[in-house]
C-alpha cells in the first residue's frame, strides 16, 4: 500500500506541476479577453498577478511534492 501511496503522490506532483505551466502558456491568451470586460480593465495589475502568483503556486506545490516523494527513503 505505501508503495501505491508513493506513485499516487508522484503522479499527482507531476500534475500540479503541468497545470502551473498550462498556467503561464494561457496567460496571454487569456489577458486580452479579460481586458475587453469593462468591469476588470482598471485592475488588469491585480488580475495578471493573481494569475502568475497561481501558477508559481502550482509549479512549486508540485515540485515539493516531487522532492519530498524522492527524499523520503522507503520505510
């Protein structure tokens, strides 16, 4: 089971990693669309912080989670 457990959290790094990068790819996609809604073209800052700050959270949440899975030996 803890073997199981082990891919399971490696898997799971590696796709919170993906999904950070998807992040940066969509970005300025995105960006231009968002600037064409009135309500959110005075905090375009706020809006394309909010969006990096997310996708370094995800590539570092991830990467932790493929460091921490390597470093741990098995038990």
């Amino acid at each position: 089971m803890a073997k199981n457990k082990k891919v399971v959290q490696l898997v799971w790094g590696i796709a919170l990693v993906l999904a950070g990068i998807g992040v940066f790819y969509r970005i300025p996609q995105v960006m231009p669309k968002i600037e064409q809604i009135e309500q959110f073209s005075s905090i375009m800052v706020v809006i394309r912080f909010c969006f990096y700050f997310l996708g370094v959270l995800l590539i570092g949440g991830g990467a932790k989670k493929i460091y921490d899975n390597y470093r741990l030996p098995d038990k």
